[in-house]
C-alpha cells in the first residue's frame, strides 16, 4: 500500500534539476509532501460522491465507486475497544483529545450500564442544533438509552466534540467511535555529510505515503506544481499541472 518517500522525493529533485534550475530542500518537500497527499486523499470523498449519484457497474474490479472506497478503507478504523469518554456530565466527549488523528466520524456506539446491557447501541447523528433539540420535546421524536443520538460541534477552542444524548455517566457507560483517520505526514528524513542530506530510512521519525501505489504519479505532479513556483520554474509547475489535470479528468470518466 505504501509509497516510498525516498523514491518520490529522487523522482521529483530528477524533474526539478533536469535543467539546472533550482533545489528542493528536504524541509520543502516535507512540506509539499503533506500537502499533496491530503489532497489526494480528501479528493476521495468528493468523488466518491460524485460517483455515487450515477450507476455503478458490475464489471469486477473497474467501478470507481469501489475503487475508491477500497483506497479509503486502509484509513477506516473500527473501535475493538473503548477509545473515547465523556469529559462532563452533559455527554460531551472531546474528539480531538482522544482521537488526534480523526478525520470523520463513521460511526458512535454506546453502551449503558454495561454490568447489565451486554449490547453497544448505534447512535443516531443529527444534522445539527434544530434536530438535536427536537428530539426529547416531541412526541414523535425522542431518545432513550435504547436509540440514543449525537451530534458534532465545537467549543470555543475550536475542539471537535460530540454531544451524546441521554448523557452517558463518566464512571459507568461505554463509548466506541469508528471513525476514518488522517494518514500519517510523510517525511523523508536524513543525516548532513559534508554539508549534504542524504537519506536516512532508520531515523525514528521517518515516514513514507500511506497511499495507495496507483497515487504515485499523482503524487509527483502535485509535489512539482509546488516545487516549480518555489524554485522559479514556471515550466515545471505548467506541466506538473497539466499532467495533474490529465489525470484527473481519466479519474472522472
């Protein structure tokens, strides 16, 4: 699944010198390198979306919307254990505490007074505060510890929390969270030798793309459109785009 950051980084300093007109410096492409894979990987949900609203296929392994989601579960991460808890007594529970990788929540599981409910319950989320309020103020909308529900917010810290609903006891109730995490930042380390880097794969810190092989182009395009504007080298960056833009638009098809 994963991409060497070593064999993008030669890949795109080969590009960026081939006529002698500029260096890209580790930081930089540290930089760039996150960038461009969060793009990538947050382009998904929008095509995934896109390829949602028309008809599939059945031919085996050529759907996009298949293709897509498989490049997306890597990231999917089912909560085998408790991974979060409420931080008050009114069913907040910080998300950004417990689980600094999130990206999207899939899913909130609850288990009331587990010594006596063996079963986590699915959450029902809300689109937002009218909803929320709604529900326990009219007959036919409500929640108890048998449909419980949540919905997203923030405080003031700009802290992604959820609020759960009946309010689950610090001390006592359970709380599961599958959610879609963010990949790791890559990071192309190295050790200085006569005032060159050259690139060390043992260093602690060291990180490669956690995208699928197939982005490996994508990758290189994205990371050159950024080099060729640092550098100054506006014909790297045109054609990186127009490789991008290429690409893209097969993607869509």
């Amino acid at each position: 699944m994963a991409i060497s950051v070593n064999k993008v980084y030669q890949t795109v300093l080969r590009l960026c010198n081939k006529e002698k007109r500029g260096f890209l410096t580790p930081k930089e492409f540290n930089l760039f390198a996150d960038t461009a894979q969060m793009d990538i990987f947050e382009q998904y949900f929008f095509d995934l979306s896109q390829h949602q609203r028309r008809s599939g296929n059945t031919t085996e392994h050529s759907d996009p919307r298949d293709i897509i989601e498989d490049k997306i579960a890597y990231f999917k991460i089912w909560a085998n254990a408790v991974n979060a808890n409420v931080s008050d007594n009114f069913g907040n529970v910080d998300v950004s505490a417990t689980l600094p990788d999130i990206y999207r929540i899939t899913g909130v599981r609850v288990r009331y007074n587990p010594t006596v409910n063996p079963d986590y319950i699915i959450a029902e989320e809300l689109d937002g505060d009218r909803d929320y309020f709604l529900y326990g103020n009219t007959k036919k909308a409500t929640f108890n510890t048998k449909y419980p529900i949540f919905v997203k917010h923030s405080d003031n810290n700009s802290q992604f929390k959820i609020k759960i609903r009946p309010f689950p006891v610090s001390t006592q109730d359970e709380i599961r969270i599958n959610y879609i995490r963010r990949p790791k930042r890559p990071k192309w380390t190295y050790v200085v030798y006569a005032d060159r880097p050259y690139y060390n794969a043992t260093a602690a810190d060291h990180q490669d793309f956690e995208l699928h092989s197939s982005e490996y182009n994508n990758l290189v395009n994205k990371i050159l459109m950024m080099a060729g504007v640092t550098i100054g080298n506006q014909a790297i960056a045109q054609a990186a785009a127009s490789e991008d833009a290429k690409s893209i638009q097969q993607e869509k098809l």
